[in-house]
C-alpha cells in the first residue's frame, strides 16, 4: 500500500513538474477564495484605475523625464475618459499579471494578451485592440540564408514564462517530430532578444510586432520563421466588473479609427525613431538617467532630504529640464523661480542650472520649514510643499484654516485639498478665515497629483 501510494504521488509531480506540453499547462483559479470586486463606480470613487503594463520599448519607460509607450499613451486617455488618474503597475511575469487582477492589486491587464480558454475561464477580454502573430527569433546564419523548423535540432527555445508561446511550440514539436527543448524564463520577450543578439542563447519567441522592433536594432537576427497566425489580442478585466468592461469597449470603438492606429505607428511602425528613445543612457530601458543634471538634482535632493527622484519629477513638471524655459507669468530657469523669489533666494542667473536648482532647493527648505510644525509627517507634508510651490503657501494654509475650521484633519493631504478646490467658490474663498483671496486651488491640487505619479514612475523604472 506504502509503495502504491508513493508511486501515486511520483506520478503526479511528474504530471505536474516534468512534463513540458500537457493539458496540466494552463492555470489553475483560487476557487476557494472570495473574489475580489470593484467595478467601474468603485474606480471612480477612488480616484485611480491600476492597470498592469509591461516595461519594454513598446509599452511603458522613460525617456529624458518623459514617460513613453503604447500602453501607457492609451491608458492616459483612457484615463482621461473616465476621469480617473491610471496607476502604473509593472509586472514581470504573465502569471503574476493574472494574480495581481484576481486579488485587487491592478483593475485591468493592460498587455498584449491572445484569448485562449484557460485565460477566459478566468478574466473577460475587452474588444480586441489589434492582430497579431508569433516569431522564431535567431541570429542569421551565414552559411544558412533561409532558416527551416529542422535547425532547431535539439537546442533549447527559451520563453517568457506565462505566455501562449508554450502551447504553440509543443504542437509545432509533436506536428513535425522535433527534438528541440522548451526552456520556460522570467524574462520579457526583450530581454530573450537581447540575449540573442549577444550570442548568450540562441533561440526565442516573440510577438512579431516587438521582433521586428528588435530586428531594426540587431541587423543580424532572423525572424522570418513564423511560429502562430495572425490572432486578436485584448486587454482584460475581472468577471465581475462588467460596468468597467462596457465603459472600455466603448472607448476602444471611439478610439480604433484613429487614435490607436496613430499610437501603432508611432511605436510599431518607426522603429528608428523607437531605437534612439530606447538606446539612450536617457533612457530607462538602456541606461539609468533621467536628465543631464541627475548629479545636481542628486546633491540638491540630498540636501533636501528628498529622494532625487521627486526632485526630478518636479523639475520636469517645472520645466522640462529646459535651462532657459520662461512662463507667460516670467517664471524662469529649470524651477520657474518668479523674479521676487529668484532676488529672495540669490539667484541671479537664473539660466544657470546650478543657480536655479539651489535657488529652488532653498524656497522648498523654506516651505519645508513653514509647515513642519502643522504637518509632522514628512510624506503628508511634501504634498503640502508642492502645492505651496505651485500656488502659494498663503492659499494652501487659507485651505488648512478652513478644513481646522469645518473640524477636519488639518494634518492630512486628502482633506486640505478637499478645501483648497473649493477656493474659487465665494462662499469659500470670502470666508473670514481665508486671508489670500481667491484661487484655482484645483490646479495646485492636480499639479501635486501629477508630480507624485511621474515620481512613482521614476521610482518604478529608474534605480536609486
């Protein structure tokens, strides 16, 4: 009985472990967990939609400060049409993608994702947002100018792990009697291209539109054997927001005429332009800098307290790393210092990005210094010093005096910029309590909003 049961045991591991292309391969739900809900009503509520992206050339990175890539441009607008602000989740395994949508870490999988019934058994796709197919990716053989199945041999075919790529290699093995050995990897499609180019394996699978992306940039890989047709691909969100589902579908009607086709050609159909965004040290993807004063925003950070990577963020919103950058209000340099500040803080060049950096620096120590004692806490009061930057610090605290004054939590973010929106309301702004008038708080608002979610990017993509 003892042996009966452990053979019965070796038996399934070897099912489950030590089979490459079995009816084992799909993933298996959490049936005995509670799904997770939250529906188009509950996004909206919060104020984000969380999606799951890639980072690669063709989905999500930063480029000199800028964040760049197909997804990433369709999920701004699609953020824009609900009205909701789109947080960036980077994944790197497909499977981990599924996870993070069936626990509640992201609302949408924002990838490339081809419909297969496993897959549908778990989530629902979105109309498809276009067609596509799957490559052999290998170096070019001299002796060799057409590449057969045959060459394969019995090398190893290294993968992204999650992807359908699997199903597909096994039946193409069984169809022709091959040998070869699939080798399932954490890394992105890219990455195994990359690994290609540079002779440390030889053979890979891609979707054909990042092969022939990669192709521009290594002349020598051959991608003419194609693995798959041409298949729909889509995005996909859980079963149980269909009111999300409905509001996606309807946006990518909208946007298939044009604005998508648009976005393909930028990232699919110019790889040239595509490989200097992706090549450059200025490039997450390639190198680890934002712009080519990271060293002095390092050492002005530091002074701080801050991480430099928020100081960027806020010289990019500011200026655009643009050292002679002017507003129509006269705020110039690489922090839009107004000529009274710029005379304040002893900034007299404010061209010089050493100048207006400091410059800078020493009016974010002073503000640091005006709120400290209302605000204890450091991550609640660099919002609070943002705004100040932006706006003003006397609007802010006018915001700070009437969220003391309605009894609500004058230390947290959240409920000052409840009343610092409502500063160009007159039952609001000509409340005895505010002292400075009239405001659009509601850009100040946005404007911390949107540096903190360039500096999350930042902080995701580019290392410390």
């Amino acid at each position: 009985m003892k042996k009966a049961t452990v053979l019965f045991l070796s038996l399934v591991t070897i099912l489950l472990f030590g089979v490459q292309c079995t009816f084992l391969e799909g993933r298996f739900g959490r049936f005995f967990e509670d799904p997770y809900v939250l529906d188009l009503q509950g996004i909206k509520s919060r104020g984000t939609i969380r999606a799951a992206v890639d980072n690669n050339s063709t989905s999500y990175y930063i480029y000199r400060g800028r964040r760049m890539g197909y997804e990433f441009e369709l999920l701004r607008d699609l953020g824009k049409r609900l009205g909701v602000q789109v947080e960036f989740v980077v994944v790197g395994e497909i499977d981990q993608a599924f996870d993070f949508l069936e626990n509640g870490k992201v609302d949408i999988l924002a990838l490339n994702l081809e419909k297969t019934d496993s897959r549908e058994e778990e989530v629902t796709f979105t109309q498809p947002l276009g067609k596509m197919s799957t490559v052999l990716v290998s170096r070019k053989m001299k002796d060799k100018p057409k590449l057969t199945w045959e060459d394969l041999a019995q090398d190893t075919v290294f993968i992204r792990k999650g992807t359908v790529y699997k199903g597909q290699l096994c039946t193409l093995r069984d169809s022709l009697q091959l040998d070869f050995v699939i080798q399932e990897v954490a890394d992105h499609e890219e990455n195994l291209i990359d690994q290609v180019a540079d002779g440390s394996i030889d053979w890979t699978v891609a979707d054909k539109n990042i092969a022939q992306v990669n192709a521009t940039y290594y002349e020598g890989l051959d991608i003419s054997l194609k693995l798959s047709e041409e298949g729909q691909v889509a995005w996909a969100v859980r079963k149980n927001s269909p009111n999300l589902l409905i509001e996606i579908d309807s946006w990518l009607e909208d946007k298939q005429k044009r604005f998508i086709p648009d976005l393909y050609t930028k990232y699919f159909l110019s790889p040239r332009n595509n490989y200097y965004r992706t090549n450059s040290q200025f490039s997450s993807l390639a190198g680890n800098r934002i712009s080519v004063y990271d060293e002095i925003i390092q050492e002005n950070a530091a002074e701080l307290g801050w991480d430099w990577r928020l100081l960027a963020a806020l010289v990019y919103k500011e200026s655009g790393f643009d050292t002679t950058a002017v507003s129509y209000a006269g705020a110039e340099g690489l922090l839009q210092l107004m000529p009274a500040t710029l005379e304040r803080f002893g900034v007299t060049n404010p061209n010089d990005p050493i100048q207006s950096l400091r410059g800078g620096v020493r009016y974010l120590q002073y503000l640091d210094r005006f709120w400290r004692e209302r605000v204890p806490d450091s991550n609640e009061r660099i919002k609070f010093i943002l705004a100040s930057y932006n706006i003003g610090q006397g609007h802010v605290e006018d915001a700070w005096r009437l969220t003391l004054k309605y009894g609500k939590n004058t230390r947290s973010w959240k409920d000052v910029a409840y009343f610092l929106n409502l500063k160009s309301d007159p039952e609001f702004y000509r409340d005895p309590m505010v002292k400075s008038g009239y405001a659009k708080g509601h850009i100040a608002v946005n404007y911390v909003r949107d540096i903190l979610s360039l500096y999350h990017s930042y902080r995701t993509l580019v290392n410390p």
